[in-house]
C-alpha cells in the first residue's frame, strides 16, 4: 500500500471516531494494522475480553513472531488460566491449557508442566511465584502494566503506537477544500451553493455568469479560524479550511538543523523512555473536546522502539521462562519519592532575618543547605541555614563604572537603588550569578565558607536585566540573560564573551528556560506580551511562538527529570495560572485550580521531586500534585507571609525557603530536612578550624536527605536509600570531660549474631544487605552465593534486618543455588564481584568467568555475557539506568556496557593493574575509579572522558602489597568519596580530587581489609587483619569504637587467623553492620539498646596544624595512643 493509501487510512480512522463508528474504528485498526489504539487494548484487558484481546492482537502479531510477541501472549493465556482457577472453574482452565498454554510447552517444557501442576492444588496461591496474586481486578493491572512495556518494547509495533497528529476533521477539511476547488472551476458560479453529493465531481450554472467569489470571502467558506485553532466543527456543521501560515513547529526546526545529530533511542528500561524532543513544542491549539480520543491529539505518551535483546526493568521479567514475581517487601508498579503530603516540607525550621525584602532566592545544589539570597535593594546574602549562619552579605556596587555605557552611568545617577531581579548557582555550585533591575549582570566564584570572589561584571541590556540561567551547549558553560530591551543573550560563563543575541520579541522579555532532550540544547524565552518563544543556539530566530495564559507575566520549568513542561503566570488583572503544557502539541495539557480571584503581585512557583508543584498565593503557599489540578494544601507557615511570597525548593524538595514580611525568611522542612538541618547544626557546632582549606566547607556541606540518596556500595550495588535512620545524638561538647574510646571487647558489650549456615564455604569474598533491609547476600569465594531473609513474625514485626533474630538461609523450593560461571578460571586468582539492582530483583555478578544475571527469587540464571579474558574484577549499575553497567576488568580498563543491546558503549584506559572499585556521582554526573595500581580516576559520565587522576599517597613506611586493593564509596553528599587501602582511610572531594581528610596505620599495625559508610554517611565501619572492627566518625576520621575479636568469635577462633574480608552498612540502620569472615561466615552486629550507638565521637581539636597528625594503632589500647 503506498504511502498516502496508508494516510488516507488514518483519515479515515479519525473520522470513523468522529462519527462515533467504535466498533468500525477498532476493526479498521485491526485489519490494517497501522495503528496500536492502547487505550483500547488496555479496556478489553480491563474487561477480561480475552477473545478480543487476542483477536484485537492478532492484527499486528502473532505467537511466534519474536521473543516479546511470544511473552505478550503467554501473560494474556496465563491470566485467563489463573482466573479459571481462581473460580474453581477446572474444566474451563484445562481446555485453556490444552487449547492455549500447550503451544508454549515447545519453548519451555519445565514452565509448561509447572503451570499443569497448579491444577492439582485447592489454591493456586500456594505456589511460591504466585502467593502475591490478589484479586482479578489488580491482577490485570499488574498484567497490564507489563504488556505494554512488552508491546512497547516489540519491534513490530514500531511506529504504530501514536496516532498522526492531525487537526480535527482533517477528512472533512480535504473535502470542503477540494470542492472550493471544483466550484472555482465552474463556468457559472452561485453565489451560495448547495452541494447535495460527493459521489459526482460538484458544478453549478448561473445565468447572469457572474464571476465566481473568491476562496477568501467565499461564503462557503465561513471565517477563517485563528491559526493554532480548532475549527468548530460538529458532525454535520460546516467545512471549514485548513489554517494557512502556521508558524514552523518546534518538532521541524530541531530536525532540519544541521548542526544537531539524530537524537538516540533512549537508553532506559523498556518502555519508561520519555517523549522525544523531536515531538517538541507546535503552535498552541485548544484541547480538542473529545479529550478521551487519542487519535489527533498527540497526547499519547507512546514512542517506538528499537529491537532490545535484553534489558533489565523494575517490572518486567525477561524471557519465557519464568511467571511474574516480585522479590519479598517489593511493591508492583513506580516507587513515589513522596509517599504523602506528610513528605511535603510544611514545618517551619528556621527564620532569618535578611535585612531587605528578598526578590529572589536559590539553594547550592550540592550543599543542600546553603542558600542564595537577593533583595529589592540590591544585597546578596548567603546562608548556612542549618547553623542560622550568614556566611556572607554584600551590598550592590558597580566593580568597574568606567566600562559601563552612558545610559547605565546616567540612571545610576538618576535611581542609584537596584533591586536583584534574579538569583542563581551553576550547575556544580562553582559560580552564581545576579540579575539586576539596571543593565548589571555579576558573576561570582565561590569556594567554600565565606570566600566568595567577583568573577565577571557585564553590562548586559539597556534597561532592567530580568532573568539569568545557567546552560552548557556544546558542552561549554554559559550563563544567558534577557531584559527590558527585548532581546536574549548568551554569554561564556569563564570569559564573558557574547556568543549569541536573540531578537524577535516585541516586548520586554521577562524569563528564560534553558533546557536540552536527546542532546538537543534550546531556550524557551517568555515576554510581558504574553509570548513564548524557543531558540536553538545557532542565532537563526525562534522557531515557536504562542501565548501563554495570563498573557503578562509568566515564568517557565521543567520537572526535575527534565520530562515534563510547567509554566506560571499573572494577568495584568491578577488572574494566575499554573498549566502543564503537552510539548508534542504545543497545548495546554492540564490547568491546575486553586488561585485565589485576584492575586497581589506577580505569582512564583517551583517544582519538586518530579511529583509536585508549588505557589505562592494569598498570603500562602499552595501545593498540588502534578497528575491532579485539584489544589493538594495550603499552608501559611504560622503566618506573617507576604501577599505572593518568593518560594524555592532545595534540590532534593526537603526544604523550602519562603519569603515573609518584615524582610523576614522562613524555611520549611519535612522529616527529612529537619534531619538534614540538625546534622548541620551539629557539625558546625562541634568543628574545628580546618587544616585543609576548604575542609569547613566539607563538615558543613548539607547531606542530601536520606530518603532519596542513592549511595553506591563498596561492593558495587547501586542503592536507593529508603527511610534511612541516623541517630542524632546531643553529645556533650563540655571539654573538661574526659573522652575514653568505646572498647567492646565482651559478647555481652554489644549485639552480634553468627548467621546460620546450611552449607560450608570457605570464605565470603563480598556482602551486601537487599535494598529493603530484609535480607543479606553473600557470594563465597567458590562463587555460590548465599542469601538469609529476616521473617516478620510476633518479635519482629517490621521483618527487618535484626543482630536480636537469627533468619533463615534461604533457597527457592526448586533447591537450585545461584553459582557464577567458573569454567576455565584459576579460582586463587579469580575477583568476585556483584552488584544488586534498585529493586532487589536482579544481581549480576561474576568469579573469573562469565557475568551472570541472576533471577533474586528463583535463583535461576536469566543470562550470561562478556566471558573472559579479560575478567571482570568489579561491577556497578548506573544511578539512572539499570540497563548501564560499569564493568572493571583485570586488565585495567573500564568497559560501560549496555545490557539491553549487548553492546559495549565505552572502553575507560587511564589504570595499569586491574580494577578494584567504582563509584558513580548522580549529583556530579561523574564515575570514580580505583585500581590495584593505587590510582584514582574521575570520569565524566556524559561522554566517558577522563576529567582527572591521582595516585594515592601510602603513609610514610608503609609497604605494600603488589596488587593491594583499592575502595571507593561516595558520601551521602554525592561529592566526597571514602577511599579505602589497606594502610589508610581517605576523604577525597570529586571536582579537584583533593584528599580532604586521611586517616593512616601505623606500619606495626594490622592492614585494613575493608570499610565502607553508614548509611547516613556519619560514621565509617573498618575492619582489619587482625580481626579487630573499628567505627569512625566520618566528619573527622577519628576513632570512637573499637570492637575486638573476642567479642564474636568464639575463643578457639580468637588466636587463629580468621579475620572479616568485607564489610557492609545496613541500608536503613545506621548502627547496624555485617562482617564476612575468612572461614566462611557472616556476622551481624549492632550496639546494646541500652546505648544504642558505637560509643560517643572524640571532642574536635582546636588549632590542629596537620591533616596527618598521629593516629592510634588499631591493636593497641586506648589509653596510651594519641588521637588525630
């Protein structure tokens, strides 16, 4: 069929549904196969119209079309079997088995008689897989969910999942166009026409032969809409033409730019790919009214993929060989960051007092509690929020008035009072700059503390600069102004050259967005005519131009994960607006509710956590969901605020600062933030004068909150920290007291527990709890891995991880153990290593040979790869996509591999001996790499190039090992990094690979074997040699606990030289920790309830000169070694 033959189908379709001709719709979808109607599909599943389902399905697939095609099916049959059962209907369930299952039995044998084998049981729940199956209602949910990744992910699916987007009565308007055409053809013209039939070509007579009207003023016409707009169109109202002159959509000039490269299919799990870019922002039109239609608006959140072989997803299993399962305490469907509005930060922490009323406000976005802060009469201040600090305040002043213009010196004279209109840090907090009301933009480089240095000075527009933002096309940092002169620029943030000036606005223009998607970099620019415009940095004029509601002042934002459009505006009669645009159509997609009739003041906004919006309105601030425009809560943060209060989240949305009368600012916090202010406010009252420049900086850099921080593991996991629980204590800062360090040398001085064993290995070469804090896995130097799982029961209600409860050693019913490949591998030389996914579903790991992908719940092995040489020696998932993996090998290089395509992306050369550790930073976008060479490298994860390197300095005397392992593990702050040698641990910080902190063993004392952060990252678990467990506080590498080896081995191991190789922190439990041991076990420690922490964090020593002064011996006593 030709390619217009095809369009005319889909003409065809919309009007179909036009008419409301459903059924017609549906089976013309089927027959041609040209368009997948999901929603569709998705209400028979609903509805249990399995024959239609599959009737519907067989219009694009069949069974045996490919792996997806096959599993699409099989979910479906097995549904319908399992509801059989469900109803005690058996001899329905064995005619679905024979007439529907037995196909598959060719595939899998095994899977096929299992499924036989449910018919014998009363409940099918009693199989192990299938204990979770609820009701039939939320059972096809889950289904459901599944296949449409599935059918998402199906190549022949490919681009029949989005409708064309097409104007309403795109049929109709063909028609009425072609027989404007005919009736201008006709000899003698009537005025007013009546048409009666399109089966004949159309012709009229007109006695008088007076000439034809033209197709401008022609009545039959009727008015011409707007462009961008709708026609009015009912099912027998008028034909009306297609709009002419519509401006080029954004989708056009992003795709013909020659500058810009194809976008790549997207990386992601399958089917969690978000719209492309290329689908980008039109000319705005009205929803169409038949808002359920999914046929021209464009709306589906549907795109085509490429042929995946393999992938990993929170949600789908791989292949046929397996029914769905969910591993213990994991949920089906998306974790929310907020669980509740409880999450949301309404708790007022802190008040500060600024001086001047603040007009604009930013937080650090890697020191989550410093924040940016500009007033009406030109003052910046900077603040420490959890110590209530003003680190810094600065008055404006021009630094250099002989380079500005005339017109700037003349209106200093004439107002010499500026206001900052805009306050804003770089991506990696190194700068900010400032927005001012006259001509000035200021940039400043900060450094940590107080120091805070004037960088550039730009006298940017005539008249008020009223938005600054910072962006990085082609990779070069800039920051990009707009103002009263109606135009936008871009300038380099190092040197302050213009690079670009975009003109085409009619009016001031008010704010800028600066966003990229598929490496595509662009500007949105909105002005107080109401206009928006977008702009490629190529200096070629805006390629979209529509208006946003309110048609004055209106700001723009993109959620956090860059996929969802918002915008914020202010009539010039007070009306306000917060809408979500559709970026495929250029529509308004969603319009939230809940101003108030007539706002005071120009009305700001922000988002939050990917999931919520916030505004201040009507002496409040006001919340609401971005999936509901109903008006979530408001709160009014005990009172006193301003009319439309200036609000901004930190970037982990667990504080909020807000604007108050009386130049006042009030922060807000929910649990999380209240946590993170203390931790702060502890720090900063306990530190000392740094040695290091810049280590003040360090201790009083804001942790991210614990409930959204993902901490790569020593062992290679890559976890989302969930409900994690530092316990912070008032430890006493009275210096006259006498600090001891905690000996814990009895059984009877702490909590620890021997888990049991059902079978020897000889030792346990990595360990790691799950994600939920259930369970913990081993993987033994003879590359069996072994998992115990706390159960929830009357003394342990929560089923977590306990050193009070002994768990099971766990196997699934089959007896099957997860055991890596080890064919042709020298087990003494052989590196084991794992890594877990986010949902505890997976573990990849490796022991000399193959890489396995290993099914966490049946234990079978889902897949193999990558077989050496080279081996892999260290594994760590990628934060944002499971599907990416950091692979060390043993020949020194790094490889990032793509599971999904089997595909080898980058190959990482800067070590010279193999790969010991890797750790990735979602803060800095950045991989850290160590070596058996003692190396440290730091990649950039954007295009894998190597940003710098440092060998690691050994202490003074110290000998080691010729392939001594090196660890890396990043902070909770995302920015420093614990490095752990056998003869020290360091604190390094990432953007100058600085060694902040070092904490050396003496060279007669026992090496290191392993350490690794609390999961609040305040204290540091170290073992070593000589069987002694050591706790340090993080803040300062010091020694506050030390645990000997009598006080968990037994006294005939306690001579022996048995010692822990690993070490790992619970994910939640910051006091909780697990040792695996040379002889093959797994200890669980904890401190007494009485206590409740490991001992109390030594007293901060004043004026200390040396960043390596003497540490104490682990062996030694307390009493007679000196602390650093």
């Amino acid at each position: 069929m030709s390619s217009l033959s095809r369009e005319l189908v889909f003409l065809i379709l919309q009007f179909l549904d036009e008419e409301k001709f459903k059924e017609t719709v549906h089976k013309l979808e089927q027959e041609s196969g040209f368009f997948f109607n999901m929603k569709y599909f998705e209400d028979e599943v609903h509805s249990g119209n399995w024959d239609e389902v599959e009737k519907y399905l067989s219009g694009f697939t069949k069974v045996d079309d490919n792996r997806y095609s096959m599993k699409i099916f099989f979910e479906i049959r097995k549904q319908k079997y399992l509801e059989a059962l469900d109803k005690h209907d058996r001899p329905k369930a064995v005619e679905i088995l024979v007439k529907d299952l037995r196909v598959f039995s060719t595939f899998n044998e095994e899977l096929f008689k299992e499924i036989t084998q449910l018919l014998t049981l009363e409940n099918f729940r009693e199989n192990e897989q299938l204990s979770k199956y609820g009701d039939t209602k939320s059972a096809r949910s889950i289904m459901l969910v599944e296949l449409k990744k599935l059918i998402e992910a199906n190549p022949l699916f490919r681009d029949k999942l989005q409708f064309p987007t097409l104007r309403n009565s795109r049929l109709r308007t063909l028609i009425n166009q072609s027989l404007n055409w005919q009736h201008q053809l006709c000899k003698n013209p009537r005025p007013n026409p009546d048409i009666k039939t399109l089966f004949v070509d159309h012709s009229c007579r007109l006695p008088n032969d007076a000439r034809a009207p033209s197709p401008v003023n022609n009545p039959l016409l009727g008015s011409l809409p707007k462009a961008g707009g709708f026609p009015p169109l009912g099912a027998h109202g008028p034909f009306q033409p297609t709009p002419s002159q519509v401006p080029t959509p954004l989708a056009g000039w992003m795709s013909s730019s020659s500058s810009v490269p194809h976008p790549a299919v997207s990386g992601g799990a399958i089917a969690l790919g978000s719209p492309s870019i290329q689908a980008a922002l039109k000319h705005p039109r009205t929803p169409p009214s038949n808002s359920a239609v999914d046929y021209p608006s464009g709306d589906s959140d549907h795109v085509s993929k490429r042929t995946r072989p393999m992938g990993i997803s929170d949600e789908v299993n791989l292949g046929v060989n397996m029914l769905p399962m969910t591993f213990p305490g994991q949920a089906h469907g998306h974790t929310q960051a907020f669980k509740a509005p409880d999450d949301l930060p309404k708790t007022v922490a802190r008040t500060l007092s600024q001086g001047s009323s603040p007009m604009s406000m930013d937080f650090h976005p890697i020191k989550q509690t410093l924040l940016l802060v500009g007033t009406n009469v030109g003052d910046i201040g900077l603040w420490e929020v959890g110590s209530r600090e003003r680190l810094v305040q600065k008055s404006f002043k021009v630094w250099d008035l002989s380079k500005c213009s005339m017109p700037l010196q003349a209106a200093l004279v004439k107002e010499p009072v500026v206001s900052v209109n805009r306050v804003i840090w770089s991506p990696d907090g190194s700068l900010f700059g400032v927005a001012y009301s006259r001509h000035i933009v200021q940039l400043y480089s900060y450094h940590g503390g107080e120091d805070m240095r004037q960088h550039l000075e730009i006298d940017a527009h005539v008249g008020g600069v009223n938005d600054i933002a910072f962006s990085t096309p082609n990779k070069q940092l800039c920051f990009t102004t707009c103002g009263d002169d109606k135009t936008i620029k871009v300038w380099d943030a190092a040197t302050g050259v213009k690079r670009h000036t975009f003109e085409g606005h009619e009016a001031p223009v008010y704010s800028i967005c600066p966003h990229y998607k598929e490496n595509i970099q662009f500007i949105f620019s909105t002005a107080l005519d109401g206009k928006i415009k977008a702009w490629l940095y190529d200096n070629m004029g805006s390629r979209v131009d529509y208006e946003a509601p309110g048609r004055w002042c209106t700001t723009m934002a993109y959620s956090a994960d860059g996929t969802r459009l918002f915008s914020c505006g202010t009539s010039k009669d007070g009306d306000s607006y917060i809408v979500e645009w559709n970026e495929s159509e250029g529509a308004v997609k969603r319009t939230y509710q809940g101003f108030h009739k007539r706002s005071l003041g120009v009305v700001q906004f922000d988002t939050t956590k990917n999931r919520y919006l916030a505004a201040g309105d009507d002496f409040s601030i006001k919340f609401w969901d971005m999936d509901n425009v109903q008006l979530l809560t408001a709160i009014d943060a005990d009172g006193g605020l301003q009319a439309s209060p200036r609000i901004r989240f930190n970037k982990e949305g667990s504080l909020l600062a807000v604007s108050a009368n009386d130049n006042m600012i009030k922060v807000m916090a929910n649990t999380d933030g209240l946590r993170l202010l203390h931790t702060v406010d502890n720090l900063s009252s306990e530190s000392s004068k740094p040695a290091i420049n810049n280590v003040a900086v360090a201790e009083r850099a804001a942790e991210r909150p614990a409930s959204v921080i993902s901490i790569p593991g020593m062992n290679g996991d890559s976890r989302n920290m969930v409900d994690v629980k530092p316990v912070i204590t008032e430890e006493s800062n009275d210096k006259s007291k006498i600090w001891k360090l905690t000996e814990v040398g009895e059984p009877s001085q702490c909590r620890s527990l021997r888990l049991p064993e059902n079978m020897r290995v000889t030792k346990i070469s990595r360990l790691i709890f799950t994600n939920s804090g259930n369970a913990i896995l081993a993987l033994a130097s003879n590359a069996i891995h072994l998992l115990w799982k706390w159960q929830r029961n009357d003394r342990n209600a929560t089923g977590k991880a306990t050193a009070s409860l002994p768990p099971q050693q766990w196997q699934p019913a089959s007896g099957i153990l997860m055991t890596n490949d080890v064919t042709e591998t020298n087990s003494e030389e052989a590196v084991p290593c794992f890594a877990l996914s986010k949902n505890d579903s997976y573990v990849m790991s490796a022991s000399g040979g193959k890489i396995s992908l290993f099914n966490m719940m049946t234990f079978k092995t889902m897949a193999t790869f990558m077989p050496p040489p080279p081996a892999a020696t260290f594994l760590a998932f990628h934060p944002q996509d499971n599907n990416i993996i950091a692979i060390g090998m043993d020949d020194s290089t790094i490889q990032i591999y793509n599971v999904r395509v089997d595909e080898v992306k980058s190959k990482l050369k800067g070590h010279s001996k193999r790969i010991t550790g890797l750790a990735f930073s979602n803060v800095l976008n950045v991989l850290v790499s160590s070596g058996a060479d003692a190396q440290l490298c730091v990649w950039n994860t954007d295009g894998w190039e190597k940003q710098r390197s440092k060998v690691l300095q050994v202490p003074q005397g110290r000998s080691t090992g010729a392939l001594s392992d090196t660890r890396v593990q990043f902070h909770q702050d995302q920015v420093h990094f614990l490095v752990v040698h056998e003869t020290q641990l360091a604190i390094y910080e990432t953007t100058k690979l600085e060694c902040m902190k070092q904490w050396p063993v003496r060279e007669s004392s026992a090496p290191i074997t392993h350490a690794t952060f609390s999961c609040d990252s305040q204290l540091i678990y170290a073992s070593f040699m000589d069987a002694t467990i050591c706790v340090f506080t993080s803040a300062n590498l010091r020694l506050r606990c030390r645990v000997s080896p009598s006080a968990y081995l037994p006294a005939s191991l306690s001579n022996s030289n048995v010692h822990p190789l690993v070490i790992a922190a619970h994910p939640q439990e910051s006091n909780m920790f697990a040792v695996g041991l040379s002889d093959g076990g797994v200890h669980i420690f904890e401190p007494l309830e009485s206590e409740g922490k490991w001992g109390v964090a030594p007293p901060a020593e004043n004026g200390s000169s040396s960043a390596l002064a003497s540490t104490p011996s682990v062996g030694a006593s307390a009493s007679d070694q000196p602390q650093r």
